[in-house]
C-alpha cells in the first residue's frame, strides 16, 4: 500500500483556516460572513483530524471525529443560502433547521457508539473508512441530500433574488458546492478499494469550494467600502 503523505492536508488545511481568519476579521455583514467563515473552519478541521486518523489508524475516535466535524457542512450550507435568499427563504430557512436537527442526531450517534467506525486505511492523500451499514446508509442519504438541497435551493434563490450582489454570492455557493461534488463522485467511481473514500475525497476537493467562498468574501468587503 502505497505510504500516505499529510502534506496536502496540512497545506489545504492552513490555508483554509487563514481564508476563514480573513472572512471573519473584516468588513461586510456578519450574517453572511459568519456562516462562510464556519464553513471555512469546518473544511479545515476536517484536514487536521484526517492527518490525526492517518498518524494513528487504530485511534478510531479520530475517525468518528472526521465525520462528526463534515456533519455540519450541509446545515451550514443552507443557512448561508437562506440569508442570501430572498422569498426563498421562507423554505430555505425551515429547511436548513430540519437539517441542522438531524445533524445533532447524527452528533450524539457519532459520540455515543464507539463501534462506529471500525476500521480506517491511510494510502497516498486519501483516508477510506469503514463504517457500519445502517450509519453508512443513513449519513450518506443526510449528507448528498443536503448538498443537493444546497445547490438546488442556491439555484431557486437566484430566481427569486432582485439583488445582484446576493445573486452572485448565491453564485459563488452553487459553484462552490458543484465543483467539488462532481469530481469527487468521479474519483469515487473511477479508484476501486474496499472502504470509504468519499469523505475524504470531497473535503480535498471542497478546497474549490473555499475558493469560490472568498470570492465572495472578497465581494462582500467591497459592497462595504462603498457603502461607507
């Protein structure tokens, strides 16, 4: 098996934590910053506690701490979209609470089931997990369902949006959240092996997301100054 390497996560991971830093130390409005700067740290944190698994694969509460911490990207996703959202957030708003609820279910699974996880295999960039079956079932349905709810309800805001600053912010989410879904879906398909590699090939990927993410930060500080 080929020796894994913590070099990309650690970099990925720093730099998310110095664009999270940067979201939240500046100007613009804090409704939207902070949900970004959340999702920013989550993505980082993600990094840091793969290369925890990676150092030590038999520690398997690192890897319950891998998923505990991706757990709340989809509910996080879906507030940022509901307060960019205009009459769609009279959904999107009810929605992101629903997915948040069943985020914090999954929380005290995750915590309280030490068999959880039972296994986890560390090779090149990339950790696979093995969780077990009805976990494995039941997160995977909460978890692509809210991407999609995000990329869908992103797509529907936009619609329903007169604003043209939250149009492209709304943008910058959607394309954030496709960028890193499809090719991650491919890489899926394409490298057989036993386990779970989709975590950790979506959170290596999700660094487009937080590339279109400080776009619109960067949006965000401008729309400030010239308000000022």
């Amino acid at each position: 098996m080929p020796a894994y390497s913590p070099v990309l996560g650690l970099v990925t991971g720093v730099l998310e934590v110095l664009a999270g830093i940067y979201t939240l130390s500046g100007s613009g409005r804090r409704t939207v910053l902070r949900p970004v700067g959340g999702i920013l740290f989550l993505l980082a944190g993600y990094q840091f506690a793969e290369v925890a698994v990676c150092a030590r694969p038999s520690a398997l509460i690192l890897s319950r701490l891998a998923y505990l911490i991706i757990t709340w990207l989809p509910p996080l996703g879906l507030w940022l979209a509901a307060v960019l959202a205009a009459r769609g957030s009279k959904v999107l708003r009810p929605l992101s609470l629903c997915y948040l609820v069943v985020a914090c279910g999954l929380a005290i699974w995750i915590l309280a089931v030490p068999g959880l996880i039972t296994r986890s295999v560390c090779e090149l960039v990339l950790a696979r997990y093995f969780p077990s079956a009805p976990f494995d079932l039941i997160y995977a349905v909460f978890y692509q369902t809210g991407l999609l709810a995000v990329v869908f309800g992103s797509g529907l805001a936009m619609a329903s949006s007169d604003d043209p600053v939250a149009r492209k912010h709304l943008a910058n989410l959607q394309m954030g959240v496709l960028g890193f879904m499809f090719p991650a879906m491919a890489v899926r398909l394409i490298v057989a092996g036993r386990g779970d590699m989709l975590p950790s090939v979506m959170c290596h990927f999700a660094a487009i997301l937080a590339a279109s993410l400080v776009g619109l930060v960067v949006r965000e500080r401008r729309l400030a100054a010239s308000a000022q």
